[in-house]
C-alpha cells in the first residue's frame, strides 16, 4: 500500500479466513519503506509527466514494488498465496472516467515470482463510480462493530451502515496539507502534533480552508492529489503565519469537518473507529474528541492496526476479487452495479 501522504510502501503478511460467513484476520508480518527522496519526488510530481514517462515510470516502479516484496518474503521465509497491491495514485479523475494507480502488476509479479491482484480501481470508474474509498469494504467484513470507521491518511474519509447499506466517502483533508506544512520546515511529519499543539488559529486560512466548494457536493465523492495542488496549496502558500499556527489551524479545519460528518449521520451516541497516520497524531485525536463530545468515543485501536489497516483491506479485497465475491459497493461509489474488482496477474 502506499498512500497520498507519500511517506513510503506498507507491507502487511496477513492470514484471512471465513467461517460460516464471517471473515477474519491475522496480521502476521508488517514492514514500512520510507521512499529515498529521488522516490518520493518522482512520485509527488508524476502527475506532470507525459504519458510515455508516466507509462515508463509506471513499469519501474511495478519492479521496485516486486523487488521490495519479493525482499519482505525472503526475510521473513513468507508462505504467499497471492500479493494484492493498491500501486500509487497518480491520476484520480472519476468526473473524467479516469483513475490511474502506477506499479504494473506484470512487472510486479515477474519480479516477486508471485501471482499479483492489482488495479482495484479502474472496473469500478468504468462502471460509473468514484472508485473510492475503497476500505469500506474491510470496514464492513472486519470492524463492524463500530458505528463509523474513520481513516486519517492524506485525505480523511468515512464509512457506515446506513439503512442496511454501507456508505463511504472522501470528507476532505488530512495529512496531506499537514506534511506539505512541515516539509517547509525540511520536517517529514509533525511527530504527535506537538508543533501544531503550540500554534493558534489563523482565523482567515480557516475560512478560505473550510469554505473549498467540495464540502458542499453530496456523496458519493472522493478527491485526489490534483484538487489538492489546485484548490488546497494556493491557501496554504498564500497564509503568511508561522509553521505552528498553520499546523493548528489545519488541524481544527480538519477535525470540524471530521465532526460535521458523524453529527450528520448520527442521532444516538456512538463509537469512531479511527486509524492511518492522523490516529498517531495525538493533538489531532484531542481535538477531535473535543469537538465531537461526550455523544461520540473516539476508539484508536493498536499502532499495528493504526498504520496497516489499509494494507490489510487491499489484502482482503484481494482475497475476495480471488474467490470472485463483490469487493467494492455501488452504495459507496456510486457505480451502476456492485462488483468484484482487481486485475490478475501471473509470473512469467
């Protein structure tokens, strides 16, 4: 899995299984790889290249993926079925029928020497949906029990039952405008929030930031890297504060529209499942469970759980686009029908 927050690729080994209809998990083996700053560059601005260097990068980074997993299996002495790989977002413009995520499953399964399950988005956008978020599905085969489930990864999004359906949805901003902060700083992350913890609000950034006109579309929804650079950057670039008050300012931008959305969909109290990176952020937790009260309990399960979530629900969609079972719903993504989603690859 690597994320819009371009902090590196999670590995996660998992065993999953199903027993009279309930499926379940063991995370066994998990692994993260800071990308080298020649990575992380190449990834942050693929979205300019042309199509024969995206497509050219594409296949590079599919054998750097297979190369590194390939390294995680023999370190470990891994018995692997298959490797389900979510590759990195590069495209996401579902308005337009188009979503792109680099790492060629060919190149990944030549190189590893395993059977690969990638491209989980493209079959769902064809069908007319948003192809995303796609966790839902995890969230609702694993962590049912709770009322939302709330993942703070570069974007912020949010599933739950609703009326015997699981719906799910982009809310808006997360650690993408955090780290775009502190990299200012030559700072990878705010370690906890403790920069941000000593800033104030800057009263106008928060306006501008919770006035961006994608709060008000209804759902389905989901955002990517290019409404970031375009509607988000020009705010931040545009604040003239200091790092620690951009950094609170963000994260109370961040944290109210988290709020809005379980305040929205709830009349009773309620538990929030939270996990990715934002669930590590302590500052960002305190002020969420602030601004949502004593009406809701902000659970943050283990760090293990925290930061491979979404590597293991690729996993299980993986598992499930095997067994030909739905793994993506029309009721999240607004596409014409449920389907089972992922493209097969061998070795050869």
């Amino acid at each position: 899995m690597s994320g819009t927050s371009l902090d590196g690729l999670d590995l996660c080994y998992c065993h999953i299984s199903k027993d009279k209809n309930q499926w379940s998990f063991d995370i066994l083996k998990t692994d993260s790889v800071s990308y080298s700053e020649d990575m992380q560059s190449e990834l942050k601005n693929s979205i300019y290249l042309k199509a024969s260097e995206l497509l050219d990068f594409h296949n590079t980074y599919g054998t750097w993926l297979g190369t590194t997993a390939k390294a995680f299996i023999s370190k470990h002495k891994l018995e692997v079925d298959y490797i389900a790989s979510h590759g990195h977002t590069t495209h996401h413009q579902p308005q337009n029928g188009l979503t792109f995520q680099i790492g060629s499953g060919q190149h990944l399964a030549n190189e590893s020497g395993h059977k690969v399950v990638c491209d989980f988005r493209t079959n769902d956008v064809a069908l007319g949906g948003e192809g995303a978020p796609l966790v839902p599905i995890g969230d609702q085969l694993f962590f049912g029990e709770y009322d939302f489930c709330l993942n703070l990864g570069g974007i912020s999004n949010i599933s739950l039952q609703q009326k015997g359906k699981r719906i799910a949805y982009d809310i808006g901003l997360a650690n993408m405008i955090l780290n775009y902060i502190t990299r200012k700083i030559d700072l990878e992350y705010d370690k906890g929030g403790t920069l941000a913890k000593n800033g104030n609000i800057n009263k106008t950034m928060l306006a501008r930031l919770n006035d961006l006109k994608y709060y008000l579309l209804p759902h389905p929804k989901s955002i990517g890297y290019e409404w970031f650079v375009d509607e988000v950057i020009p705010i931040v670039d545009a604040t003239e504060d200091s790092i620690e008050n951009l950094l609170h300012t963000s994260i109370h931008h961040i944290c109210e529209k988290v709020a809005q959305q379980v305040r929205l969909n709830s009349i009773k109290k309620n538990t929030l499942f939270v996990t990715g990176g934002g669930a590590l952020n302590h500052f960002m937790i305190e002020t969420l469970q602030e601004k949502l009260g004593d009406k809701t309990k902000v659970v943050v399960p283990k760090k293990v759980l925290i930061e491979f979530k979404e590597a293991l629900v690729f996993a299980l969609m993986g598992a499930l686009r095997i067994e030909q079972e739905i793994n993506v719903f029309k009721s999240v993504t607004g596409a014409i029908r449920d389907s089972s989603s992922g493209v097969l690859y061998l070795p050869n």
